[in-house]
C-alpha cells in the first residue's frame, strides 16, 4: 500500500538517491553533481508541515518511491507568495500514479496556506511527461527561457508554467 506523507529527516538518503539518478543520467534537472544525505539533510531545514515550503514523499512496502517540493521561487522578499514546485520518482516507478497523488497532496496543501498566491514550475525540454502532468494539475505555459542552460555537452530550453493557489 502507498501512503503519502510529510517527509521526515531519515527520508533523507533515499531522497538524495532518487535525486542523484536524474542529476547523473538525464536533463530533467540542471544540478551537475550528485547529492549527498548531508546535503539533502540541510535542504531539508527549509520546509515545514504547515508553512508554504513543503516536502512530501510517497511511501510503498517501507521504501521511498518519490517525492514533491515546494520552495522559494526566489529570494527576494516580495516573491514571498509564490513557490516553486517539482515532483521527482524513484526510477522504474514512472507510469503508475505516483507523480499524480504527490502532486494533488501539495497543491492541495499549498492552497490551504493564506499567504501563496502561485505555483511556478520550471521544465528542462523536451519532457512531455512532466508537462502533461503541470497541466493536468491547471498549470499554464507562461513563457519559455531558450538555451538557458547547459548540460551533457547541449544547451537546454526551460518552459515556464504557472497555477494559481
């Protein structure tokens, strides 16, 4: 059975795994060094269960299958009352459902929080999956940032898009 759930510290290495696959093998994120639990365990100091930084993961047979977060969007203070939002799944558990409940919990989470006003989300292209996902979910394209950056030798175009909370 699969419960999705706040995350708790000890969640953190199993986090840094999941992470690590889509720093090391794909374009979906723009970090370019791996992880450790130590870095994932100061990361972990930004969220809350009641604030707008929040940290979710799904649970299934007492191993972490994936994750969703909410973070600044940016550190200026007038920025406050947006965050940035992902959604990230253990490798092999894409095609299940996984992403979509994480996700509904934290919008749902984020909705109830007074002072959010949007969600943003930043896709690297191509990934048709994730942006079907954002959509699905009632995000919308708000604009693409071309080339901005580089990873494996290529220059990787980001979409843009945004719901409101």
């Amino acid at each position: 059975m699969m419960t999705i759930r706040p995350a708790k510290i000890e969640d953190m290495a199993a986090v840094a795994d999941i992470y690590n696959h889509y720093i090391t093998e794909t374009t979906v994120t723009f970090e370019t060094e791996a992880v450790t639990t130590s870095d994932r365990e100061k990361w972990f100091e930004q969220f809350s269960e009641n604030g707008p930084h929040r940290l979710l993961v799904a649970e299934e047979n007492a191993r972490l299958i994936g994750f969703s977060s909410s973070v600044r969007y940016h550190e200026r203070a007038a920025y406050y009352t947006s965050v940035m939002t992902s959604v990230y799944l253990r490798n092999g558990e894409s095609g299940r459902g996984v992403g979509k409940l994480l996700y509904k919990e934290l919008l749902k989470n984020l909705e109830s929080h007074p002072e959010l006003h949007r969600a943003y989300a930043l896709i690297s292209l191509p990934n048709d999956a994730s942006l079907r996902l954002h959509k699905k979910f009632g995000f919308t394209d708000v604009g693409t940032l071309d080339e901005a950056g580089r990873k494996f030798d290529r220059y990787l175009s980001v979409k843009i898009l945004q719901r409101d909370l």
